[in-house]
C-alpha cells in the first residue's frame, strides 16, 4: 500500500530506484543497432567528478547526439523507443551540479538514469587497467565491459553491496547514529559493508552490534537502492531491539548514537526538508536525517509512518 512520509516521500520505492527503462543489454554489442540508436538518442552529460548540467529549476538538461561533446559514450538504455547515453564531459558552464544536490527534486527517470552513469563513470575512472596482467583496458559493449587486449580478459562494473538498517525496539523508539564527520544534530540509520562469506541478515547483525553495543532480532528486508558514491548496492532492512538497549559505541565509527521517538523524528524530518537556516531550540539534540532522495530517509519515514 502507498504510504506518504513526514517529508511527503511516497513509499512505492526509494528514491533512485523507482524508475524502469529497457537497459537493452542484448544490443550492447551490436554496433550496427548502437550507431543507428546515437543518431536519435537523448544524451546525459556526466563530469569527471560525477556532475551534469541542470536547469534552473534543478531539471537534468539532456541533449542531442548532434549537440553532445565528444567522449566515451555509453548506453544507459531505451525508454518509449529512445535510446538514452550517457557521455563523458568536461563541465562547459555554469549550472553543473551533482546527484547528491539535485537527487532531491529530480524526477524518477533522471535520477535513475543519473545513478546509473555516474555510477560507470565512477568504474571506468577507477579500472583502467587489467588487473590480470596491467595493460591499459578498452570500453566494450558501450560502456558496460571493459577489455584487455593483452590476454582477451573481460571485466565488469563492480557493485559493492551494502546493508543499512532502521533498527527500533518494537515500539515508539528507534536507533539513529552519528557519523564522527558529520555536524553536530544530524543522525542517521546504521550502515556497512557485507563481508566475504556473510549473509546480508548477519551482515546486519554485526554492523548494529560493532557500531553500537546492541543485539538484534526479526531482521527483515525492505527494499534496495543503488549508491553511486562511488559503487554500493545498499540493501535496505529493519530489525528489532534483542535485549538490553544500553549502547556502546565504536569511536570510529560513531561520534554518537541515541534511541529517538517518532516526534522527534518527524520534528528532525520538517527541519531538514525546510532547508531554512532558522536556529534550532537550544537542547534539541536530533536536528537533522538524511535528505529525501536517500534509502536511510525512506526507511526512517516508513517506519515513523508505523509500518515496521
């Protein structure tokens, strides 16, 4: 059933992940199709450091084959009969912004298509070698392999999965941490990597009871959202408090950690979504979440809307 948060997110799917195009994975190879689909294609421009240009109202500005820069091109896919690329360029204005600015107020297609550049361009930067032999690699299969012409080998984009968790107990409360680099107020769900080996449910038990002291039971999957910073699939799951709630903190990781209510989620909620700078009251320690297009913040709505 649809659900609308405390920051009015629908809950039909985390933002990033809501969209559904024809990646058209059967014609990557197919060079013939791929110069055919360039010739009427809409084209994203994606920078080096993973920006594209916007408009004023913060709409994804796509352009024509015949206006797009030269670069390497890379087929995202089709969607209503239009084939849609992403292409390397260097920033040529004002008006360049990143996912993490726009992710907000993009719509579904754009930000799905967005995730799904940057997060090539991110891989391409990152494997530019073999990491058989290290010859230098080539882009095949428009984008989505790359080549050694050393030994033949083929490599693929890597996609690091990751759980994150709304952990409550049962009831009104509900665990948030505070990351060492983050300012003051601001709190977020528990997160980290799956490890060799690992199931994604004990992935989540472990990561809650390193970063702050607490067992966890009835770990259930909600839904899952692609991270393009630089290359994480994150795994969304709630769980439930398993005994004692005292917490102990990992100084690594957390700066600080706290068990919080429902109103105060949703008052932390208004703040951040106002994006005002008005002072917070003094003594109010949760005064910020995360923005509406990540999967911690739909976790954190869908529960605060009673859904566990």
């Amino acid at each position: 059933m649809t659900q609308v948060g405390p920051g009015g997110v629908v809950h039909d799917g985390p933002p990033l992940a809501r969209a559904t195009w024809d990646r058209a994975g059967l014609h990557r190879g197919d060079d013939a199709w791929l110069e055919q689909a360039w010739s009427r294609a809409q084209v994203l421009l994606i920078s080096p450091n993973s920006a594209t240009p916007v408009d004023a109202a913060g709409r994804v500005l796509l352009r024509s084959a015949a206006d797009a820069p030269d670069g390497p091109r890379r087929l995202l896919g089709v969607l209503d009969d239009v084939p849609h690329f992403a292409v390397t360029a260097e920033p040529d204005g004002d008006g360049w912004l990143t996912l993490r600015d726009v992710g907000a107020s993009v719509g579904d297609l754009h930000a799905g298509l967005l995730a799904t550049a940057i997060g090539l361009e991110q891989w391409h930067q990152k494997h530019t070698h073999c990491p058989r032999c290290g010859t230098p690699t080539a882009e095949t299969q428009a984008g989505w392999t790359r080549t050694c012409p050393g030994d033949g080998s083929t490599h693929f984009p890597r996609t690091d999965p990751a759980v994150i968790m709304l952990v409550h107990d049962g009831g009104d409360l509900a665990l948030l941490g505070r990351n060492p680099n983050w300012p003051d107020g601001r709190f977020s769900t528990l997160a980290g990597f799956v490890e060799p080996g690992e199931t994604l449910e004990g992935a989540v038990a472990r990561e809650v009871f390193e970063e702050v002291g607490v067992v966890v039971r009835d770990v259930r999957y909600v839904a899952s959202q692609p991270w393009p910073f630089p290359a994480s699939l994150m795994l969304g799951f709630t769980a439930r408090l398993d005994g004692d709630p005292e917490l102990s903190l990992d100084p690594v990781e957390m700066a600080e950690a706290g068990w919080f209510t429902r109103d105060e989620i949703r008052r932390a909620a208004d703040w951040t979504d106002d994006r005002t700078e008005t002072p917070h009251p003094d003594g109010i320690r949760l005064q910020a979440i995360p923005p509406q297009f990540s999967i911690s913040r739909f976790l954190i709505d869908r529960w605060v809307d009673g859904d566990s």
